[in-house]
C-alpha cells in the first residue's frame, strides 16, 4: 500500500490550500471575534505549513502557500 495521492487527490489537496490562502488573505470577518479568529488563522497556518512540507508536490505553485504560513 502506498501513501503517494492520487493525482485527483493531490488536486484536491491543492484546491484545501488555496481555501486557506484565501481565508487568510480576506482577513478577520466583522462579525467574528478577535479569539476565534486568531485561532482560525493558526489552524490554517498549521495545514498550509504540513501541507506545503509534503514530497508529492509536483508543478504546482506553492508561493501562495509559503507566504500565508510565513
């Protein structure tokens, strides 16, 4: 058994990053508070840095990536 994903899972696991780029860059919602907030951010930070430290990685561009965990 292999712990290399799928290309369609590699895929999906590209398009969870961007969600966590995406929600980083947004910013903190009006309606949310300072708390829940800060802990988003680092749960994101968390799944974009072990995300990012995967081998699998092949064409994709993870700059996006690299610079919301920094």
């Amino acid at each position: 058994m292999t712990d290399t994903p799928t290309p369609e899972e590699i895929a999906q696991h590209y398009t969870a990053m961007g969600h966590s780029v995406d929600l980083i860059n947004a910013g903190q919602p009006e309606d949310m508070s300072d708390d829940d907030w800060a802990d988003t951010v680092s749960r994101n930070v968390e799944h974009l840095k072990l995300m990012v430290a995967k081998d699998y990685w092949t064409t994709e561009d993870l700059t996006a990536a690299n610079a919301a965990a920094a």
